[in-house]
C-alpha cells in the first residue's frame, strides 16, 4: 500500500479524517464538557503531521492529475472528512487508477 503514490494517498486521506475525528473529540471535551486539553494536545500535533503528509502526497499526484483534480484534492484537506470523500471520489471517476497504472 505504501509502495505507490496512490498507495499513500489512499492511506493519508483515511489517516486525515481519523486525525480529524480525534482533534474534534478533543475540542469538544476542551470547550464543551470539561475544559480538558488534553485531547486537543495530543490530536492536534498528530493532524497537523497527518495533514501535511496529505498535502506533499496530493502535489505528488499533481504531476498526472490535472489542475481542477488537484483543486478539489487540496480543498478536501480542509473541511472534517472531505479527504475520504474526495478519496471516493477519485477512485470511482478513476483517477486514482490512472495514476497508479501510469506510476507502476
């Protein structure tokens, strides 16, 4: 899985929305319930990394996917889930095929 751009994608878009889903669970328990920072202290490091790795790996694409592709891949960085959304997406209109059948 890890062999191939495509192979990272797939696995950093998943990792993003996890990363998401703990840093809001933290925020929540920080802002809402008890006022504990810890979840957003732990979460937060981890996502910001997660995020960044997302990022490097979408530009790596960039060189087969095209500008309105790329876009919509940095774009679905931001938003809580849009990567695995965005991840959907491309494989099903294969451009996460096409990629992978042209890098290996």
């Amino acid at each position: 899985m890890l062999s191939s751009p495509v192979g990272r994608f797939r696995l950093l878009a998943m990792a993003e929305a996890v990363s998401w889903a703990g840093l809001l669970t933290g925020m929540f328990f920080k802002y809402v319930v008890v006022g504990n920072e810890i979840g957003v202290k732990v979460f937060g490091p981890i996502h910001g990394v997660i995020f960044v790795g997302y990022v490097l790996v979408a530009l790596m694409l960039a060189q087969r996917w095209d500008r309105v592709t790329l876009f919509w891949a940095l774009v679905a960085s931001i938003p809580p889930f849009g990567t695995v959304v965005f991840e959907r997406w491309a494989a099903r209109t294969g451009r996460l095929d096409a990629v992978q059948t042209a890098r290996d």
